[in-house]
C-alpha cells in the first residue's frame, strides 16, 4: 500500500473515530463530564480484530514518521553541540 493511500485510509479512520468518540472520552471515562455514560450504550460488539487490521498500515506509517521526527531531532541537537 502507497503513502498516499495509507494517509486516506488513516483520513478515514480518524473520521470515524471523531464521528464516534468527538471528545476522546470513550474507552477512558466511563461517564462523561455531563455524566453521561461516555460509550453509546447501543453499541455492543466493537469488531478489535477488524480494527487492528484497518490500523495496522497506519501504525505502521506513523511509527516511520515517528523516527524520521526522531532522527531530525538528533541531528538538529548534534549540529547544536558542533556548532559551539
């Protein structure tokens, strides 16, 4: 699967996630801060198997973007500690 294609598919997921769990409280809190149940209680069966397949490109794109921001940072801290 191509960058551009795991990006979309990443699109899609934050977009159901935010559709589902706006204020990240899901799977947190188990009331929100109006003290609502923070889940809607119509949902039963949450598919883990099926959301780790979706997640899984995605996981693994940004752990790549996770050491290239690394990566950078050691290099900007060496040049920092030359350049003196």
């Amino acid at each position: 699967m191509g960058d551009r294609q795991v990006l979309n598919k990443a699109q899609r997921i934050v977009t159901v996630l935010s559709e589902f769990n706006p204020l990240s409280f899901a799977f947190r809190y188990p009331i929100d801060i109006k003290g609502e149940p923070s889940i809607d209680l119509t949902v039963r069966l949450i598919n883990v198997r099926h959301f780790e397949e979706q997640i899984d490109d995605v996981a693994v794109l940004l752990e790549g973007i996770d050491i290239y921001l690394s990566v950078l940072a050691d290099m900007k801290n060496e040049f920092l500690r030359t350049e003196c």
